[in-house]
C-alpha cells in the first residue's frame, strides 16, 4: 500500500505497510515501524479519529519512536487508504461501531501481537479514542495503558446545531426511514481539511493545517466529507455506551486523557467527566488547545509529550 511521501511530511524510515482485508471484504491499510532508538519501550499503537489517515500522524510516529516505541496504525474502515463502504467514497459511513471493534481486533490479531514487541500501549484521537474505550470497557484488552487526545464520548453543542436530543432523534429516524446513507443534513462531499486555515476548528498551527491538506491535495483519495446519517446514529450509540453513569468505573486499563480547552468538535466537559469517574485514570488539560492536539502548535504539543513522558516514566531527555 503505497503511502504519500511529501519533503515536509517524509514517510519515516522503514515503514513496512500493508493490508488485512476484513470477513466481509473490507481492506484496512496498516503500516508499523520498528523503534529508532533504545531502550526497547514496547509498540505503540496509533488510531486516528474520523476521516483521518497515516500520513497525517507521521511527524508523531516520529516522536514516539525516538522514544524507543515501535509503532503500528491503522486507517479505520472507510477512511483513508482503506477501502469505502458506499459508491459515494466521500460518504462517512458505518452501520454501527462494532465494526471498528472488529477491525480492531483483526489488527491487533494480524500484525501487533505477531510482528510488534510488547507491551502494547495505545494512542488515540476522538472517535478512535472512543473505539478504544469501547475495549477498555471489555475483559482482556491487549494494551497496558491508553492515552487519549480529545476522545469522542459526546459532541460539542454547537457541533450539530440542534440540541443532542433532537440530533439523536433525527439520526435513529433517519435510519428507520432509509436514510442510513445520505449524508447529514447540510453535509457534502467537501474535504473540511482541504479548505482554508481560516476559521477551521481543528488547529491553531497554520504549517501543520498546510502539511495536512498537501497530503489530500496529492492524493484526494484520502479524504472524506460529511458522516452520513447512520454514521451519526452509530456514533450517537457509541456515545452512549461510554457516557453512561457507570462506565468510567467499570475501566480497568490505566489511561491518560488529554483535554482541548478550545474544543469545538467534542464536549471537553463530558470528557472531563468521564475522567472524574475513572479508578485508573488520569486527564490533562490544555486549555489553549483546538480540537486536534497532536496537529496543534509546538507549544501545545510540548505540554503534551512532557505529561505523556511523565507518565509512561519516561527520561525527560530522551526526546
């Protein structure tokens, strides 16, 4: 599976990728590196949140591996440089996140436990953050700790421009109706991050923004627009499952959870929350950061890798 190499975004050095294909035929595009430098610390795991792809993460397998991680990833079905559900491949689409709970295990059955030294320690963003919270709810998760950027566990009110109640609704209708496939309503088929730096919601780093798009507007083929409506009606179930009363306590996998005080995208109060109810579980943070974190400005992300060195005890010179 061919990855896009830019001079600002260069594919780091020994990348083995490849492909799983899926029991219903879907192929979901994996790369892994080994570490760049010792000691051993185990393989990081990376998930990206919705629409996100490889190439986008390339500069934090980087800083993970020069951390002495080996690092595996993954584009999630229907993104990226795997392969889409619906003739429209703009379309964000899945039926329900048990799908990417399956995708999950496929991978980490296929390449990590096989090909990666453990222990095996996951980093994911927003809807890959909730798909990994999912398996900390579950007996027997592979990973030993997770850390967290801005997880998925409800939307920002002003995200959907309805009140939540009247967005899930509309969602579990929608499907009822036939319309799992259409786009939500206003949706398109434009690429948020191929747009102008202005005004997005995602990062305050202009360089970052431009590296980003320069990876879609080489190859348009990674991107994706709008969610559908069952995608919405997924994720809204999703939600649910980690949002409810008891979930945080029933985790068992210490986490570490990065909260974005400038958040526009998910809801930094339900996120902060959920971290109150945790039993082994810490969050930070980061008041001055939009949605995406590890997209963010350098200042941000030093604040992140000095809290995610602390806790995975780690020498403060070794970056």
């Amino acid at each position: 599976m061919k990855l896009v190499a830019l001079a600002k975004n260069p594919v780091p050095g020994g990348a083995v990728p490849g492909e799983l294909k899926a029991s219903d035929g879907t192929r979901l595009r994996f790369v892994r590196w080994d570490a760049t430098r010792g000691p051993r610390r185990g393989t990081v795991c990376l998930f990206g949140g919705r629409g996100e792809f490889a190439e986008k993460y390339f500069e934090v397998v980087a800083d993970l591996r020069r951390r002495g991680f080996a690092v595996a990833t993954m584009d999630w079905r229907g993104q990226g440089g795997s392969s889409r559900p619906l003739a429209d491949p703009r379309k964000g689409h899945v039926n329900s996140f048990s799908e990417y709970d399956r995708d999950l295990t496929l991978f980490m059955k296929e390449i990590v436990l096989p090909d990666c030294p453990p222990p095996f320690m996951a980093l994911g963003h927003s809807m890959g953050a909730n798909i990994l919270l999912r398996n900390a709810g579950r007996p027997g998760s592979w990973f030993e700790r997770m850390i967290l950027s801005a997880p998925m566990i409800a939307f920002a009110d002003n995200k959907v421009g309805y009140p939540q109640s009247i967005a899930r609704a509309y969602a579990e209708a929608g499907c009822l109706l036939g319309f799992g496939r259409s786009y939500v309503k206003g949706g398109s088929d434009v690429v948020v991050e191929q747009g102008p730096f202005e005004g997005n919601q995602l990062t305050s780093d202009r360089e970052r923004w431009y590296r980003n798009k320069s990876v879609l507007d080489t190859n348009p083929a990674l991107g994706l627009g709008s969610p559908t409506v069952g995608w919405l009606r997924a994720a809204y179930r999703s939600m649910g499952l980690v949002s409810a009363p008891d979930y945080a306590g029933s985790v068992r996998v210490p986490m570490m959870i990065f909260v974005a005080g400038k958040d526009e995208i998910v809801s930094s109060r339900a996120i902060e929350d959920f971290a109150v109810g945790l039993k082994v579980g810490t969050h930070v943070l980061l008041p001055s950061a939009r949605h995406e974190i590890l997209q963010e400005a350098d200042s941000i992300r030093l604040r992140f890798w000095a809290a995610f060195d602390a806790y995975m005890g780690l020498d403060e010179r070794v970056a």
